[in-house]
C-alpha cells in the first residue's frame, strides 16, 4: 500500500482500564470513516468540521449507542502526520476501546503498524528523521533531564547542526568542483592551507558532537553503575535500599552474592543501572572466584563505580586489592556503618588528589550526601541539548562515518593528492550526514528505525 493513499487507525494510549482512551486515525478515508460511525450531539459533522476542532457526541454501532466521546478533526497538512487526522477519546475500557477500534478498522482502513504515525510524519517531510527519534526518546524518558533533551531534539536542534556541517561541506565541494571543471574560467584558484583549515576547523565541531553520545546513552539507558566492595562490606544492603526491595540475598555469611544482580533506580534526577557484584576477596572455591573475577571486570565497563569499604572493620589487604584497582575519575567512595565507630578515615589511605568519599549507614536507607555525589558526577557528563545531541547507536555510526571521510579528504591534502582524492571523501562525508537526518536513507534502515515505537504513535 501506498503511505499517503491508505489510511490507518490504532489505540494511541497504553494498553489497560483508564479514564479516557484514544483512538488515533490517519489517512484520506479518516475524517469519511468517522462520518460514519460518529454522531454529534449538536454542531457539525467530522466532513464539515474545522481543523483544530472538537466535537462532543456519540459513537453508534447498528443505530445503537456504544459511547459517549470527544471527536478532535486535524486536517491535512496541518497534522502530526500531514494527513487528514482524527482522534476520538472515549471512556477507557479495555473492551470498550478494542470494539470501538474494530468498528473503525474496514476494507479501507487497517490497523497500524508500530511507530507508522510518526513514520509518515517523516515521510511526509513534518520531522527529520532525528526528530522522529527524539519522539521515541521522549516516550521513555525516565527523568526530567531526558524529557528536555529530548523535546529540545524533537524540536530539531541536532537536525540543525547536522544541517550546518552538511551546508559547510556542500560550499566546500562547490568550490572544488568549479574549479575542477571550469579551469579556464576566472575563478580563483582553491588554496590548499585555506582548505585544511576549514576542514579541520569542520573535524572538530563534528568530533565535539560525536562526544555527546555517551550523555545521550546515559539519558536514555541510565548511568551504568556497579556497587564493588569486599564480602559484607553492605554493598548488597545498599543496592537492595536504592532499589526499593529486596533483590539482594543480605546475609552475615560471606560470599552469598555470586553472580551479578541488576535493577534500574533512581537517585534525584538520575536514573541508574544498579549492578550488585560478588565480593572481591581471595577464594579457593572456583564459583565464587568466577563471580570476583566478573565483579573486577565490570570496573572497566561502567559509567560510575560505586565503591563500598566497610569503616567499621580495620582496612584489609582485600579492601587495598580493590582500592588500586578503582579509576578514580569515575569511582564515588562510600564509607559504610558510619552510625558505629570508624576505625579509619579515607584521607588516611588515599594518595589520589580530590577524591569523591561520602558516608553512610546501608541499613538507614537515607543518603542524602551519595544523592549529592551521583547528581555531581552525572551533571559533568552533561551536554546543551540545544547545541544538538548523538542520541542513538544509528546516529553515531552515520556520524563517525563523516569524521573518518573527513578525515580521509584531510590526508589526502595533506599528502598533496589532488583534489579529486580529496572530493571523494567529503562526498561520502556529505552522503553519511544526510543518512543520519534521513534526507539520504534506505527504506530498511526507516523501517528499523520505527520499529522501535509503540503502536498509536
């Protein structure tokens, strides 16, 4: 089926018993098929209402009333999709919505697939394709920090950097290909040391976008975090108060933590992958070595360690083992059983310049000062969404295939290649921008792309 012929429908709201529910319909037979299941109370009909109007009346099957509801009209192109758009919002019932739904689907109209809303906004040209994704983002934000990045990304601010790069490649290519190709003309020659300049000066604005990535990972999957410490250190009794319940088995035996268990929590704003690990202590047993062994390798892998050293007990060979093995830049220290008597201080053992030490009792279940540090170190990371952001794996792979032809077209200057070498590059360059806003993309990588979305949206 052609996108813009056939019209389609889906409950846009999530699945469940609710006060209101809405049934989305897009397509050139929406507002026809609404004139026929849809009466009002007083007004006009769905043919003959406005864009941007409403209409309260009933849904009828057979001649008989099966609910009351709120009919919204969006006319084409001034809609989320740029077609004809209706919305009913009626009573929440799951039997109620599904039957309204069923009337509504005909030879004319199917139901949707997932993301197809959004997807024909794209097709449609209403959003970039890295604003139809913001779209997603937005849906799953966890936290008040990613629902602004992603709305300032909705609203297109990576589509615009993205937007200044490629026009900044498209003067740069014009310039060499009129040169190229009318050498007889008077057109002044392309200077080499200007062109390395503007191209490294393009290198650097690409790679500092490139960095946002890791923020954008973190506001939609949340800091990858890791509690490490020696056996009975708390680390199972903090990770089961940050995560609300008890997913942790917390016993006076040493070692009852083997494997990995993981929950997402939230401290403040921040939303983190909460990883409690095996202890780290020497052991003859081989399950528990293993479990070490995968404690000690998650330090390497996460965005934020979380390091807990039991004060209440003298400071150990193991709690040193784990201490040398810490990257600082990334490790909050916590002091645990602060409410007993300490037997040392982190100033005491540490060489490392400014490091982050917090106190706390696990069992309290209060940790005002950690809130503090992961708040702290989490708003390092962040990035002005308004300056545009890397918010997906797809994003990034287009982005760092423009960096290296970039990079590529300066070699190839450098090495005194002629300029042709060089307008190769940057025309892959300029195809691999246009793929991540999607001016340039294939119809597979636009169907991965929303397949990701809810159906309704």
């Amino acid at each position: 089926m052609n996108f813009h012929t056939d019209t389609i429908a889906a409950i846009a709201t999530p699945s469940g018993t609710g006060g209101i529910a809405v049934i989305r319909i897009s397509g050139t037979d929406a507002i026809i098929r609404a004139e026929q299941i849809f009466s009002p109370i007083r007004g006009k009909s769905p043919l003959h209402m406005d864009g941007y109007t409403c209409s309260y009346g009933y849904i009828r099957q057979d001649g008989e009333i099966l609910d009351d509801c709120v009919l919204t009209v969006f006319r084409a192109p001034y809609s989320y999709t740029g077609e004809d758009v209706v919305e009913i919002s009626c009573h929440g019932g799951r039997y109620l919505t599904q039957k309204i739904l069923r009337m509504i689907l005909c030879r004319t109209v199917r139901l949707a697939e997932a993301g197809e809303f959004t997807k024909r906004a794209f097709l449609n040209g209403k959003l970039s394709l890295t604003q139809a994704e913001a779209v997603a983002d937005l849906i799953s934000a966890s936290g008040e920090n990613a629902v602004k990045c992603a709305r300032t990304l909705r609203d297109g601010a990576t589509f615009r950097k993205i937007s200044e790069f490629s026009a900044k490649l498209l003067e740069i290519l014009s310039s060499l290909t009129v040169w190229a190709d009318y050498p007889d003309e008077d057109i002044p020659e392309v200077n080499a040391e200007t062109l390395e300049q503007e191209l490294s000066s393009l290198m650097f604005h690409m790679e500092h976008l490139l960095k946002s990535y890791d923020y954008g990972r973190i506001l939609r999957e949340g800091l990858h975090t890791v509690i490490i410490g020696k056996p009975n250190a708390g680390k199972s009794t903090l990770f089961n108060a940050l995560a609300g319940c008890e997913r942790s088995i917390v016993t006076e035996i040493a070692g009852t933590t083997r494997d990995v268990v993981e929950e997402q929590v939230r401290i403040g704003d921040v939303t983190l992958r909460l990883s409690d690990t095996a202890g780290v202590h020497e052991t003859s047993d081989r399950i528990e070595q293993i479990g070490v062994e995968k404690s000690l390798a998650s330090i390497q892998q996460a965005d934020l360690i979380l390091a807990v050293f039991d004060q209440s007990t003298p400071f150990s060979p193991e709690d040193q083992t784990i201490l040398k093995q810490l990257p600082m830049e990334k490790t909050i220290l916590i002091g645990n059983k602060n409410d007993k008597i300490s037997c040392w201080e982190f100033s005491q053992i540490l060489d490392s310049e400014n490091p982050v030490c917090v106190g706390i009792s696990a069992r309290s279940g209060q940790f005002p000062q950690l809130e503090q540090a992961v708040t702290a170190f989490a708003s390092r990371k962040a990035v002005p969404a308004e300056d545009g952001m890397i918010a997906n794996e797809r994003q990034r792979d287009c982005l760092r295939l423009a960096v290296d032809a970039v990079h590529e077209a300066l070699e190839a200057l450098r090495m005194g290649m002629a300029y042709d070498a060089v307008t190769v590059s940057l025309d892959a360059a300029s195809d691999a921008l246009l793929q991540l806003t999607g001016e340039r993309v294939t119809d597979k990588v636009v169907d991965t792309v929303f397949a990701r979305f809810c159906v309704g949206k």
